[in-house]
C-alpha cells in the first residue's frame, strides 16, 4: 500500500472486529473486508436491484451493483490522490446499498410504513444488519464479521433513538458517534459524497436514455451544464447524440471530482488534524466548494422534479410499493410462505422485512405474481 497521510486510516491500527480472527497471511484488514463483501450473497444480488427504473424497463439502466462499482472507482481514484485508505474506501463504497429493498426507493418506503410499529425501516440500517447478522457463510459467526472502520462507514445516517439501541449491545460500535456528534473516517466522508457524485451524474444519462429527460431541459435549467456542453461543443464542433452527452457527463464527473479533492485538501491543510482520530472531533473536513456544492444542489433538485417525480416514474414506483405491501401483508398472516430459517423466526415482522429487503426486482415480481395472480408491471 502507498505511504498513508497522517489522517487516513491504517489497517494496521484497526479497532477490530466483534469476533477475533487470525489476521490474514497476504492481505490487510480493510482488504479482507473488500474481499468478503464482494463474495457476499447480498452483493451479488445488487445485479438485480435498481437505482430508477425497474429492471424489467431495460438491461442498460443503472442497478445497484453497477452503482456501487461506479462509487468504489470514483471514491478510490481520490483516496489515491489524497493518500489515504484506499481498501477502506473500496469496502465501505461496495458494501453501502447492501440493505437497499427491491424497486429502490419505493420499496423501502412500503416496508417502512409496514415496519413503523416494529422499529421502522431504514436502508442504512439494513445494510450494517446485512454485514453484521443476515449473511451466513462463517462456522463461527453470523454476518461477515467486518472491521470496526468498515461497519462505521456503512452506517452514514442513523436517528438518535436508532443509535440508543444500538449502543445498547455495542457501547463503542459504529453507532456511538451519532450519539457523540462525531464525524466518522476521512474514509467514510469521502464515499459519502462520492456516492451522491454519482447517481446526480449517472441518473441523467438514464433519464436521457429513457427518454424522460431531454438534453435542452438540462441546458435551460441548469447553468452548469449549459457550460459542459458549450465547452464541449467548443472542442469538438461536430459532436452530437449520445456521444455529446457522454463528454458531458465526462467533464460534469471531472469537474465535481476535481473540486472535492483541492477543497478537502484545503480544508485538510487549515484544519491540521494530528491522526485519524483527531478528524473525527472536527466538522466534516470532505467538501466542495460552496460555489460547486449550490451547482450541485440544483442538480439534486432539477433531478427530483424533472426525473424522480416524473409521472412515468411515479406509476411504476405506486407499483413497486404495492408489490412490497402486498408481500409484506401475504408473508406476516402467512409466515409458511417464507423459508423455514425466516418463517420460524420469532420476531416475525422483522423477519419478513428481512426477507423482502433481500429480495432482486424480478424475484419480488414474480413472487407476488405467485401469490396474488397480478402482475403490476404487466405492459
């Protein structure tokens, strides 16, 4: 591994994980972290999990896994700039949509409102409950057993009432800092915000693809696309089509990316911290600048009006919820529905949440066709 900043994270001086193992012969830590999330059950099922569109709309839209490949690249090329953990960032960014539900957002919204007199639902949350006790591959534990740095970067939101219990069975875990106010690794920080870099830049090309969006609505609203393009267009005059938005995209992910790594180096350089627990006691330090980070707000709001909120989107996402509904309600009154090692379980609301969480699209699809003769999605 390259010569780490004074800030990163070492594997060498993790806090460990929750079972004790004999370190690995050839790999660090947060390597072996990477390693077991991506052998994960939970991983592969990404594949078939969407971002937007439900995967019966297209095999070129954006899923889960294709998502989270596109934040580890991003995240770890800046980790590389800045000097620090690279494995680190590459586990935390292929791990945190493991808890995500089927049909995205929407599914999660059916199973919160389910789940809302049992704890509630939170995808965050689901995933830390994926690593730490739904994957069952080891002989000694249950879950992946990962390290403290990777657990903590999976968890980036969690209500004060979630940290309480949480802390409950682990006083010093991955939650303790929402209680504390504390700020987790640079590590952590940086997937943060590579993820939202992402999905902003790569939702346009499918809202483009889909036709849901079109390239001028994009120009007349957002000024700093307009200036991609016309830059764009400036170099290479007889570009047009896909391949105009491709150098786009290309030059809006350049841009935002460029802009993160010399502010949060800047930032980084005023604030001075002693090691990587001094970043933890000061404000978040991986930032844009407030002039890239408004652009970037008004893309996040351009998008939810113009793409997320599209009625087209909002007709499959009403389908989605009523798939996770209608499967949540068939498996609680009926709990032999459901394999054995979730249908026998006592806590049986979570169980089901657990299971759906699980679920890929097309098998939540066919699995409330099986049980309802309905196919929601059908032309």
């Amino acid at each position: 591994m390259p010569s780490l900043a004074r800030w990163a994270s070492d594997p060498a001086a993790s806090r460990g994980r929750r079972h004790t193992e004999t370190p690995a012969p050839t790999r660090n830590e947060h390597q072996r972290d990477r390693d077991r999330i991506v052998h994960s059950t939970a991983f592969r099922r990404l594949v078939y999990k969407t971002q937007v569109f439900v995967n019966h709309e297209g095999d070129l839209f954006r899923t889960r896994l294709t998502h989270s490949l596109e934040v580890a690249q991003l995240a770890r090329s800046m980790a590389r700039t800045l000097g620090w953990n690279e494995d680190l960032v590459e586990a935390i960014a292929l791990a945190h949509d493991l808890g995500h539900t089927p049909f995205g957002h929407a599914g999660q919204d059916a199973l919160h409102e389910r789940m809302r007199e049992h704890g509630g639902f939170e995808h965050n949350l689901q995933s830390l409950r994926v690593v730490d006790a739904l994957e069952a591959r080891y002989a000694d534990f249950d879950g992946l057993n990962l390290t403290f740095e990777t657990r903590e970067g999976i968890l980036k939101h969690c209500s004060r009432r979630h940290a309480e219990l949480l802390c409950r069975d682990e006083p010093e875990g991955p939650a303790a800092r929402f209680l504390r106010g504390e700020q987790p690794s640079l590590e952590a920080q940086l997937v943060n915000l590579a993820d939202a870099l992402a999905y902003n830049a790569h939702d346009i090309d499918d809202g483009v693809r889909s036709g849901l969006l079109a390239t001028e609505q994009l120009e007349g609203a957002l000024p700093l696309y307009r200036r991609l393009h016309e830059e764009a267009l400036a170099e290479h005059p007889q570009l047009a089509g896909r391949r105009l938005l491709f150098d786009v995209l290309r030059r809006l992910i350049g841009a935002l990316v460029d802009d993160l790594v010399h502010t949060t180096a800047k930032a980084l350089e005023e604030a001075a911290p002693r090691d990587s627990d001094a970043v933890r006691r000061l404000p978040p330090l991986v930032r844009f600048s407030p002039a890239l980070r408004a652009e970037l707000d008004a893309l996040q709001r351009f998008l939810l009006q113009a793409l997320y909120r599209h009625p087209q989107v909002l007709r499959t996402t009403e389908h989605a919820r009523r798939v996770v509904a209608e499967l949540f309600d068939a498996y609680r009154d009926d709990p032999r529905l459901m394999p054995d090692d979730f249908g026998q379980r006592p806590d049986l609301e979570r169980a089901v949440a657990d299971y759906i969480a699980g679920m890929t699209d097309r098998f939540a699809q066919r699995e409330h066709q099986r049980l309802t003769g309905t196919d929601l999605f059908a032309g």
